[in-house]
C-alpha cells in the first residue's frame, strides 16, 4: 500500500488485499493448534488452559431466528 498524503484506498480494494493474507493467517493457526494439540495429553492442555476437563452443558438455547 502507498504511504504518500495524497494516496488511499477504497474499503473494498482493502478488503480484495487483505482476505488473501488473512485466510492464509487463519490455516496456519489451525496447522499450528492440530499440531499442537496432538501431542498433548488432556492433561496438559487442562493445565495450560486450552482445555476444560469435565465441562458439560446442562441448558442450550438457540434463537431460531438468528439461524
């Protein structure tokens, strides 16, 4: 992107740029966490905070209209 005063972008010539490199932040997190995750115990993860042992639900609501 320019950095001169007079130099600037519409929002979605921002957006068409930056979608690209934000899908591809968004794989490798997901690489990273798979890989990461499948080398941990379940207790470990419980210590690190990434997972919580023991969680359950006792009341779901879903809001149709927000589907």
């Amino acid at each position: 992107m320019a950095t001169g005063k007079n130099s600037s972008i519409s929002i979605e010539q921002f957006v068409s740029k930056m979608t690209p490199l934000i899908d591809m932040e968004k794989e490798a997190e997901i690489s990273a966490s798979m890989s990461s995750g499948a080398n941990r115990t379940l207790d470990s993860a419980a210590k690190r905070g990434s997972t919580m042992l023991n969680l359950k639900c006792v009341d779901v609501q879903v809001c149709i209209s927000q589907l």
